[in-house]
C-alpha cells in the first residue's frame, strides 16, 4: 500500500502518468490480499484508493474508460463504508465519487 500511495503522490503532483498506472496496478494487486470478507474497511479504503489513481489518470486522458472505472471502484466502497459506521471514511468516499462522476459527465459532454 505504501509503494502505491508514493506511486500516486508522483503521479499526482509531477503529472508522471505511467507512475498513476503502476499505483492502478498496485492497487489491484492489493485488493486480492484484503479480501472483502476478512477486512472489509481495508478492502474499502483501497477501492477508494484505486478510484481516486484511476480518477486521476482518467482527468488526463481522452475518453471515459478511466473515469467509469474510478466511479466504480468508489461505489464499491461505499458498500462497506457507511455514515453511521465510518462516517468520515463514508464523506470522503462520496465525496470522490460526485467528483468522478463530474468529471465522466464533463468528458462525456466533451468539455
């Protein structure tokens, strides 16, 4: 998790795409060792985690693929986080995803 949030950090904030394409990679990789079933928190934060790389990625790039990904990726979040459980946690992920789903609409709409 860490080596995918300093992927993202670069990627981020140096506008270094194949770092936001390996963080992707790392994110998923981490979804298959926190199963849903055992750590459903952690399970979430890295869903939350791989829809804000993939929104990241998304804003740059042309088309939607990246950015249906990312909202995706936050609603399946938001299963396991909820307002009265994490309700920080829950803010947080709703708020990425009406930010992703800005975006998808702006690109759709060809802005």
């Amino acid at each position: 998790m860490e080596e995918a949030r300093a992927e993202w950090r670069m990627g981020d904030e140096r506008g270094n795409n194949p770092a936001l394409v390996q963080a992707i990679a790392n994110y998923r990789a981490a979804l298959l060792l926190a199963a849903r079933t055992e750590r459903p928190l952690e399970w979430a934060r890295t869903q939350n985690n791989l829809g804000h790389a993939l929104q990241t990625l998304g804003g740059r790039e042309r088309g939607t693929a990246r950015l249906e990904e990312a909202v995706v990726a936050f609603r399946e979040a938001l299963k396991e986080q909820t307002p009265e459980g994490v309700p920080l946690e829950w803010a947080t992920t709703q708020n990425n995803l009406g930010i992703a789903l800005w975006r998808l609409g702006s690109a759709r709409a060809g802005r």
